[in-house]
C-alpha cells in the first residue's frame, strides 16, 4: 500500500506542501512528518503570517528556522528508519527536531544557546514529544556518551569536514551536514562504507549560520 501524506489542515499549510513535491522532496514519511508539525508554533509573533512560506526565518540569539525546503530536502537524505538513533547538531527552534523524531526512534539534540533550548523543550511538551533527549553543550563536540548513532544531522555551516561527528557514526550510518567557510556551503552527505571510510555527495550548495565553538554564556 502506498503512504499518502497526510493533509494540513491550514490550506496555507497544503499548498506548502505541494511546493515541496514541486521541488523534489517526494518521500511521502517526510511528507507527512512536515504536513502534521505546525511551523506556526516555532515561529516568532513578528512572523506568524510567514509562518507557512517556504522562507528561512529569524528566531532569537541570531539564528534561524531553516526554510522548508531544506528542512525536507536534509531529511530526506538522511535516509531514516523508524528505529534510527538521530543525533541533531543545533536543535534552535525545534521545528527540524520535531519532524526528526516523527520518523525515528529516539532524538538526540544538542545546541549551545539555553535560551533556544529551554524554548524548544516547552513545545516539545506542547506537542507530547517523548522522543527527543536534549542537551546544553558544544555541538561540534556531538554527543560521544551516546554514539554510536545511526543518523547525524547538522544544522549550522561546519568550517570543514565534521570527523569528530564522523566518529560517532555507526558503520553504515549516514550523516547530513553543511561544509564551508563562506556564505554559500555545501549541503553533503556522508555515507559510511561498513568500516572506516565515507563516500561524499554533495547535494546542493546552501547557506546557514556557522557552527560556533563552545556555548553561549549569555543565552
């Protein structure tokens, strides 16, 4: 039988989605994951009328929610089974960890700014989430007490290529992430061959925020 995603309720919310099959984002779990998480929820007042266009947008201490068609595109890639162990490298607002753990077993996130962390875990409780494990710390540091995980994705611009990620990787684990210093990145994907190695795709070239060392003391 095949998987129909499941309609919005917000005709604002469908024809986002239909944008989406538009460019490519056609696996219909993802879909569905997209289709049933409000992103009116983590987005902020000053945008709610934005809230469904296929735009990134502003949240606090500088950072963004990720446009929709990236947020589909990364999952996507990621390839998840519905008993992955996903680590998140930058949970910000929670909307890409909310559509993470809609499709995956557990959730693992990390991100550096409290203030975005303690916001992003009152919504996860508005929305039942018992999936998702959250932490304050370094991300590029991942979260080595409890790797090996089957997915890893990266939500900020890592300056090069992200080995201490790698490394809490499983085997044939998979692992999404942006590669660059400048504006405009690398969307890769990091496949491991079973034992030590990765091929490397890159999918598209996009452009996120850096992915900063340390925490943020004032956050």
């Amino acid at each position: 039988m095949v998987r129909r995603p499941h309609p919005p309720a917000d005709p604002r919310h469908a024809r986002l989605i239909e944008g989406l099959k538009a460019q490519g984002v056609t696996d219909a779990a993802v879909l569905n994951a997209i289709a049933t998480t409000p992103r009116d929820l983590f987005t902020p007042e000053l945008f709610q009328e934005r809230a469904f266009e296929d735009q990134a947008l502003p949240i606090a201490c500088g950072q963004t929610i990720s446009q929709p068609y990236i947020v589909g595109m990364m999952t996507q890639a990621l390839r998840i089974e519905k008993r992955s162990r996903v680590l998140e490298i930058g949970t910000g607002s929670g909307y890409q960890t909310t559509i993470l753990s809609k499709l995956s077993r557990l959730v693992y996130s990390v991100e550096r700014y409290r203030t975005l962390m303690s916001a992003a875990e009152d919504r996860f409780r508005q929305l039942g989430l018992t999936n998702v494990i959250t932490r304050f710390g370094d991300g590029g540091q991942g979260w080595p007490e409890q790797a090996p995980f089957d997915r890893v994705m990266v939500t900020a611009a890592a300056p090069d290529v992200p080995r201490a990620l790698l490394a809490q990787l499983k085997p044939n684990g998979v692992l999404v992430a942006p590669v660059g210093r400048g504006p405009v990145q690398d969307l890769n994907r990091y496949v491991g061959d079973g034992e030590d190695g990765f091929t490397v795709e890159t999918l598209a070239e996009v452009r996120f925020v850096p992915l900063l060392d340390g925490v943020a003391k004032d956050s």
